[in-house]
C-alpha cells in the first residue's frame, strides 16, 4: 500500500464529508468542518490516497486560533478533526497526516498548535498537556494538549486566553 499526502481541493470536499459521516461517532463533525470552512476559520486540510486504489484513506484538519502569553498573540492553530477509514487504521496514516500538517504550519511560522485528543497517540509528536495548562479556556484538562512548532521554543511570560474557532462551540463532548 503507498499513500499519497496532499493539500485537499474542492474536489475532495463531498468524499471528506462522506469519511466524517462514515467514521465519526459523533454526526456533528462534518457538519464542523463545514463550519470552519464558512467561517474562514480553516487554516489547512490535508487528505491521504491510497496511490493504487485512488481511495481516501484519511484527512486532518487545522484551524484558526487565538491565544496569548504575555499579553501577547502568539499564530496558534487547532487540529481537529483526524479521520482515518477503518480498512487504513493501523497503517500509520493518521500520524503520516499529522506529521505532514505539523510540517506545513512551522514552515507557515505557527508558533502553537493545540488538540483536544488522546495523549498516548499525539505524545509521540511533542504534544503534552503540560505545554496547554494554564490558557484559560473551556477545553482545559488532561485531554487538552499542545506542542509549540518553532524547535520547542515558547515565548515567555503568563499564558492567557486560548480561544478556539466559533465552530468549535457546536461540538458536544466533555473536554
């Protein structure tokens, strides 16, 4: 099996809808990421093909943040949501998607990249809780994880408010 990674186009947006319909336990994700594309709030979307079968084997997407530390903005990005099919799972794409992603936003100079998921699968990438605590907002706790993408450097001084895409508020779940 050869995945592809690339940036999606108009093209792949009904076949990213069909995955999240597909995949998600929660309906309302598809729904997000058409919100975060309306809103303007969608900094990145990448989508991974199955080279042979020209199949969508998996997506990421990042979005447009607000945070401070020290009274002042640092370029921040959420990520949120990764879908992977499940006849791909265990085949390493979500972390190619990842990877990928986090590449493409230190080359942009993002400074801060948060996600609300599971610490033993974005670990391996930098991301801790301990880099997220302190922003106020409404996601913190364990599950609130952060990396800073410029070689680990943070700026200085206290963390302030982190504030996610408007699309973000339509999500249910406990955070």
């Amino acid at each position: 099996m050869s995945i592809a990674i690339r940036p999606a186009t108009g093209g792949d947006v009904a076949a990213v809808d069909a995955l999240l319909r597909k995949i998600s336990s929660r309906s309302e994700e598809a729904a997000f990421v058409q919100r975060l594309c309306l809103d303007g709030d969608m900094v990145l979307m990448l989508v991974a093909d199955d080279e042979e079968s020209g199949a969508l084997a998996g997506a990421v997407v990042f979005s447009r943040m607000a945070a401070e530390i020290g009274g002042k903005s640092i370029a921040s990005i959420a990520l949120a949501p990764l879908a992977v099919t499940p006849e791909y799972r265990e085949a390493g794409v979500g972390e190619a998607l990842v990877q990928a992603g986090l590449e493409h936003l230190r080359a942009a100079g993002a400074m801060l990249c948060f996600v609300l998921g599971e610490p033993d699968f974005y670990g391996p990438f930098g991301f801790s809780a301990d880099w997220a605590r302190g922003f106020a907002t409404p996601y913190a706790g364990d599950y609130l994880l952060a990396l800073p993408l410029q070689d680990g450097a943070m700026p200085c001084g206290e963390r302030g408010p982190a504030t996610h895409a408007t699309a973000f508020a339509q999500l249910s779940g406990d955070w």
